[in-house]
C-alpha cells in the first residue's frame, strides 16, 4: 500500500489528473456556450430560431445535423483555446529559453571525454584519445 501511495502522490500523476478534471470542466463550459448562445446566434442569422434541433429524415432515419454542428463547434473553439492558450505561451517561451544559445558547427564532442574539440581536431586535447577511430 506504501508504494501506491508514493506512486498516487507523485507530482506527475497528481498535475495530470488535475489537467484532466479541469480539461473536462472547460470542455462542459465550451459545450454549454456553444448549445445555448452560439449555434442559437447562429440560428437567428440563418432564420432558424434554434439551431441545435436542425435535423432531417431519410426514409425511416432522423439525421440530427444541428447536434453534429454543435459538437463539432465544440471542438473548434476547444482546439483554438488549447492553441492560443497553451501551445503558443509554451512556444514563446521555449524560443526564449533558448535564446541566444547557438551551436557551434567549427565544435565537436570527444566521444571518450565528451570534452569540446574543434571538428577539425583528429586527438582530443583533454584525454589524447584519437578521433578518427571513433566514428563521430
């Protein structure tokens, strides 16, 4: 029982239940706002009052298109929010980090010492290993 809850309680599983409950949350908000303000706005540009209840039959079957229109709305204004919300912060700040920091293509690494040598080199200063027998 120790190591489940060490397992539980680990920082990991408790952030990405938390990511989940308020993923869940969100998407609830998002599906309200769609049935109730968005597809009845859109209903009433299009001279149908409510939106959700647009449906047509073929033969014996009733195609519910106004509850696929909304569940796909859903979706899109979810993706957009992830989108501008976390992917692009997660990207500015990546690009910040990493900032600045360039590679140097005249560097490379001793495989042995992984000391930094110029590419040219064919010994590493630091260990004196030969560097053409390791296959850089």
């Amino acid at each position: 029982m120790d190591g489940f809850k060490k397992f539980i309680l680990r920082g990991n599983v408790v952030d990405l239940a938390v990511g989940i409950v308020v993923g869940a949350a969100f998407n609830s908000v998002v599906q309200e706002f769609v049935k109730g303000i968005f597809t009845p706005a859109l209903g009433i540009l299009g001279g149908i009052p409510d939106f959700s209840h647009l449906a047509f039959k073929i033969g014996k079957s009733t195609i519910l298109l106004g509850q696929f229109l909304n569940a796909l709305i859903s979706f899109l204004i979810v993706a957009t929010s992830i989108y501008f919300f976390v992917i692009v912060p997660m990207n500015k700040l990546k690009d910040l980090s990493t900032k600045g920091k360039s590679v140097d293509p005249t560097m490379k690494s001793c495989p042995f010492c992984y000391s930094e040598v110029p590419i040219k080199a064919t010994r590493c200063p630091q260990c004196t290993s030969k560097l053409d027998e390791a296959k850089n």
